[in-house]
C-alpha cells in the first residue's frame, strides 16, 4: 500500500471538524493495521483479526451513520439536493452491505491460508480516499460556502439529532488496543 495514499491533506477537509477527525482516525486505522502487520510486528490469529475487523467496521458504520445525518440536515435545511444525498446514501449500503463483508472474507481467508492481506486492505483504502475525494467533496463545497452562523447552527442540529438517537462510538484507542492484545 502505497504511505502517501493514506497521508491527510487539507483537500480532503469537508469543512466539519468532526467528519474530518473520523475520515482522518479511518485512514489511520487501515494505515496502522497495515503498517504493523506488514512489518510484523502484530501478527494476527484468525480470532484477533476477526476483533480488530469488528472495530474498524463499527468505527466505520458510526461515521456513515454520522455522515448521513449530515447530510438530510443539508438537504432539508439548506437545499441539498435529495437525489444527491439518496446517492451518496446509496454507495454507503453498497459498502456496508458488499465491499466490507467481502473485505473481511478475504482477509480471514487469506490469514487462514497465509496470504497476504495487504491487497484487501489496499482496496478498503482507495476506497476511502476515492469516496472523499469524489462523492463527500460534492457536499464539502455547500458546507465551506456557509457562514459561520449557518455552519454553527448546522453544527447545533447534528447536536440534538445525537442527543435524541445516539451512534455508538468506538474509539482509535479501542482499535489500538484490540491490535497490541497478545
């Protein structure tokens, strides 16, 4: 995998700090499983492996969720178009339902079979990058063109849409852990 693919740049920012901070703790995520198994550093059993997939697909669903509230915020209250966000929407169940299930049979398969897994997790990051730089900067633009009184009230309504139905939260520390348990 290629260090500079996962490396943050202010042009992937979407203008929310809290987007920005879960698009850049994901790429670390898959940069640190990828940098310490492939130096060896952590090398992991069928059962760990299947711990530390589960956290970086709880961290990454609790983004998605996150972002998708974002955006029928956008939509209802500043016009985004509906059929963009029903899109966007789209290529995440797409990702839920078909590319992160067939991620993880791939490097369970392959961790069965000692392969590398490194090509599996080269997909799940181009896959990030890709849908930053593509479908989340359609949105990114909206959000900088806000003043900081829209971004702030946009900001106070993301707020109380988690007071009134929390996302589960799973921490970079958790995933850190679950990677150094031995």
């Amino acid at each position: 995998m290629p260090t500079n693919a996962l490396v943050w740049t202010p042009q992937l920012s979407v203008h929310l700090d809290y987007l920005d901070r879960q698009h850049r703790s994901i790429l670390k995520l898959i940069d640190v499983w990828w940098t310490r198994t492939k130096s060896g550093e952590v090398r992991l059993n069928k059962t760990r492996l299947n711990k530390v997939f589960d956290l970086l697909n709880r961290f990454t669903q609790q983004h998605l969720e996150l972002e998708e509230r974002v955006l029928g915020l956008l939509a209802e209250q500043l016009g985004y178009p509906y059929d963009t966000v029903d899109g966007h929407k789209e290529r995440h169940r797409v990702f839920r339902e078909e590319i992160m299930p067939r991620f993880h049979r791939n490097i369970v398969l392959g961790i069965a079979e000692q392969e590398d897994a490194g090509g599996s997790l080269n997909s799940i990051a181009k896959w990030w990058v890709n849908h930053i730089r593509k479908e989340d900067m359609d949105y990114a633009r909206l959000i900088e063109s806000l003043t900081a009184r829209e971004r702030e009230k946009l900001h106070l309504k993301v707020i109380r849409s988690l007071i009134e139905e929390p996302i589960v939260v799973v921490s970079f520390t958790e995933f850190l852990a679950t990677m150094d348990e031995g």
